[in-house]
C-alpha cells in the first residue's frame, strides 16, 4: 500500500468515527463477560485482542507497580463502550490516542471511548496505572498476586492477568505479548517466551524484556521477581532455552535443577508422542512461596515442595504436557478443562513407561484400585465437573484414566495418531471435550460415546480398570481379601506432584 493509500485509509476511518457520532443508536455496550458457562464474568465481549505491550516499574520494598499497558484489538461489533478485567488503581486511558472516560467496578475497567468505536475497527488502548498489587483483593476477598521476601509472583489460574496488566481475560482471547519490567539493579524479572535481555538505566533500575511471539492465553502470561540464578542454553532442537532458580530453595535446589534441567529432554520425547512442540522456547522457574506448579506458556514455574523429597521429573512431565494440552490447544470454557488436566497428568504415566518405572497400564490399574467405590473421587466428573471442583484430583487422576481407556479401545497406532492428529489441527486455538470426542472417533473409526459417558460423565465407579486383564480384573473383583494391583515405581511421586497441584484449588 503506498503512503498516499495509507492517508486516505486514515481520512476514511476518521470519517467513519465522526459519522458514527451521529447513529449510536446502532451500537451498544460490549459483553462484560466472554459467555463462560462456569465463570459467566470472566473475559469480555466486543473486541479481540492481538497483542499487549506490558512496560512495568516493580519495587519490591513496599510491592509498589506501576506503568502502562498498551492493547492492540479490533472491534467485533459497534461499541458504544467496552470492557477490560483489571482491579489496580487506573491513572489515565486513552483509546486510538484520545482520552477516554473510565469507571472501574469490581474488577471491570469500564471504557467510553468518544464517538465510539465501529465493527472491524483496529483499536488502540492505552492504560495507565499504580497500585500494591499484594493489598488488591477480587470479589471474594483474595489475591493470587504473591508477595515474596525478594519480590513478587504474578502466577495464577484461572486468574492472575488483573493484578499486573489490563485484559480481555479468557482463553478465548489469545494475543502476543512484549513483557518489559524495570526492577532495582541486582533483582531479575522473568516471564515467557524468548529473553530480549536487559538495559541498565540511570537511575540505578534494570528493564528485563520478554517477547512472546505465539498466541498465547492470559493466565498464562506470567511474571516471577526476585532473587534468581539464572540459566541460558539453546536445547538441541535450536530453542532458546532459560531455566531460573530462586536463591531461596535451600536444600531442594539441587533437586530442583535436576529435574527442571531435563526439560528438553522431557519435551523431546513428548514430541514423538503427541507432535511438534508448539512454541518458540523452552525453560522452567523453581521458587519458594507458589504452592503449586503452572504451565506458563514456554515457561513452567514450579514450588520447592515438588523436590523436597529429590529430583522429580514427573511435575516436569505433567507441565510441558500441558505446552500441547491447554496452552497450544487451550479450553473454549472452563468446563472443557479435562482437556488440559487428564492429559497432562497422562503425559506423566507415558514418561514412566519411557523410564522404566512403570506402564501406563500399570498406573492405571493402580490408580483405579486407590479409590473405593464409595469415595467422593467418583462423584467428580472430569468432562464436566462444575465451578467448584475444576481443580478437583478426579480431573486429574479420573482423567487420565479415561484418556487411558481411550488408548485401550482404540489401541496405541490410532491413539497416537488422535493425539497428534488433535494438536495439529487445534493449534494455538480452543476446543471443547465434545471436539475432542468427535476427533478421536474420526481418526479411530470407532463410535466412542459409551467410553467417553462411562469416564467423564457418569458419576460412581466404572466396574473395571480400563485395560485391565479380563482374569486379573475377575480375580481383583472376587473380594475385599485380595490383593490390590501392585504400586509402580513412579507412584509415590506422581502422588506427590498431584497432591501439590491439588493445593491448586
């Protein structure tokens, strides 16, 4: 296009905008939620965002943030105003360079841009803002925003963006992201994607950069300050790779960088599993005070507590799953999250077969058989298992049962072919577990409805373990006298690394 083309274009939108002044009736005000069944509040309607340049000052001494964020969007509709989830303390907002008039409501940063915006309108939003993240709390009076001796954690699912950055907030809304923060020199600032580097400023601050060239959810961008050793390596494969270490780990240090250290090896031999790694670097984070571990995208952070008992390869596994299953291939609501949870724990059964410390099948008749019939485990469903149990264990461990089942019905040729055939297809989108189904009996040739009913959506115990030997399962079944199916090697710290991630909820 020539410059005298882009002017014209420029005159037309302008135009467009003065024109519009005078038929708002046309328009109306965007959804203040993206239409989320579990978390009707979550996201927002009537535009979609490409990309968040994020640029941040942190001082950890009084957890004082503040800076801009500017949102690159195009409307989706006609607005007369629009939405974005954000609970700090809003300076300034200007919309297409004008100042906007803002109201924030718990939790909903109200816009009114003037004349409004048209449908298929670029947008953009320039936020500016100052807070203590730390003494933000939602409408339920917490905050997944950490405050830390050295510094802070801005981790969380299903929320953490409105603590640190304005957003569209749901999956739904993938986008690009630039993570620039500027910290007192000596504390480093890590976040996803590939390390741009560092600039030393003059008043005695360094800015950290990060650049995120994937689509990439919201919960998952994240934030971790601090007190950091630091690790830079390109993996085999030719990714950049950062690995970093909080100075606080005390004894569990070493066992941490054992295990986070094999994350290319792990993803390697995921690849042959479930297809190409989805993104453009690689790392994990091990730090004190998160109490739990979370798959942001390209960068894994974990808790010490996963390697107080030595090195844990397993959380490792379960998180670079979950780059294919939930951050490539990321839930259309929180109701699908089986998508990400019974896979991701799945990837852990298949890495205990690679190293020789107990098969699937193995896992999976053990994991059957530690639940009685009568246990509360068997009333989740994990294809739907409502707002309060997302994080539930039966997610976790019922689903990887019935991605088990799935691999025994169909058989291990059509079972991979599934798993690759659904990443390739669903890349950097959203999906829902009915899709899944409908992939899976696709690619199997096989009508899958009775299996699928039977794992994720019927309360109480199914009457075997899937895959179980027909002989075995008769002899298990003749009473409470015999004895269980054997406990695999990898048992103890799948145990552990599910215990953890249970604490998520």
């Amino acid at each position: 296009m020539s410059i005298r083309s882009k002017a014209t274009t420029a005159v037309a939108s302008a135009a467009a905008m003065t024109l519009f002044a005078g038929t708002a009736l046309a328009a109306s005000p965007g959804a203040p939620g993206a239409g989320d069944s579990y978390f009707p509040k979550y996201g927002n309607g009537g535009y979609d965002v490409s990309h968040y340049d994020i640029r941040l000052n942190y001082n950890p001494t009084g957890d004082q943030l503040s800076g801009t964020t500017t949102i690159l969007a195009k409307a989706t509709q006609d607005l007369t105003q629009f939405n974005l989830d954000f609970l700090l303390k809003v300076k300034s907002v200007r919309v297409n360079n004008a100042p906007a008039s803002f109201v924030s409501d718990g939790g909903e940063l109200v816009l009114t841009p003037k004349g409004g915006v048209r449908k298929g309108q670029d947008l953009t939003i320039v936020v500016s803002y100052a807070d203590t993240p730390s003494a933000v709390k939602d409408s339920n009076g917490i905050t997944p925003w950490t405050k830390t001796p050295d510094g802070a954690l801005a981790i969380g699912e299903p929320e953490i963006a409105s603590w640190w950055y304005p957003s569209n907030d749901h999956p739904t809304d993938k986008a690009t992201f630039d993570v620039n923060v500027a910290v007192p020199n000596g504390v480093e600032a890590i976040s996803n994607g590939v390390f741009l580097g560092q600039t030393r400023q003059i008043n005695g601050w360094t800015r950290w950069h990060w650049r995120s060239t994937k689509p990439q959810a919201t919960y998952l961008t994240f934030l971790t300050i601090g007190q950091f050793e630091i690790r830079q390596s390109t993996t085999p494969s030719g990714q950049p790779s950062v690995n970093a270490y909080s100075e606080r780990l005390g004894e569990n240090a070493d066992a941490a960088k054992a295990s986070i250290e094999r994350t290319a090896e792990i993803t390697e031999f995921l690849e042959q599993n479930v297809g190409p790694y989805p993104f453009e670097a690689q790392g994990g984070v091990a730090t004190p005070n998160l109490g739990y571990a979370l798959e942001n995208q390209t960068r894994s952070v974990y808790d010490t507590a996963f390697f107080r008992r030595g090195a844990n390869t397993y959380v490792v596994a379960h998180e670079v799953g979950h780059q294919w299953f939930g951050d490539s291939v990321s839930v259309h609501g929180w109701r699908d999250i089986w998508l990400n949870e019974g896979f991701a724990s799945y990837m852990e059964f298949l890495w205990s077969e690679h190293i020789g410390e107990g098969t699937a099948q193995e896992n999976a008749d053990y994991t059957y058989d530690l639940y009685p019939a009568d246990s509360p485990f068997w009333q989740i469903l994990p294809g739907d298992p409502g707002p309060a149990n997302v994080f539930d264990g039966a997610v976790y461990d019922r689903g990887a049962l019935a991605v088990h089942a799935l691999r025994v019905a169909v058989g291990d040729e059509k079972f991979f072919e599934i798993l690759k055939t659904w990443t390739a297809e669903k890349k950097f989108s959203n999906a829902t577990v009915e899709e899944f189904i409908a992939v899976a009996e696709r690619v199997s040739g096989q009508q899958l409805d009775q299996l699928f009913q039977t794992w994720l959506f019927t309360k109480g115990k199914p009457a075997e373990a899937p895959g179980r030997a027909g002989e075995v399962a008769a002899s298990l079944a003749a009473g409470p006298a015999v004895t269980k199916a054997a406990e695999p090697k990898s048992r103890a710290k799948i145990q552990l690394t599910h215990e953890l991630l249970d604490a998520h909820k």
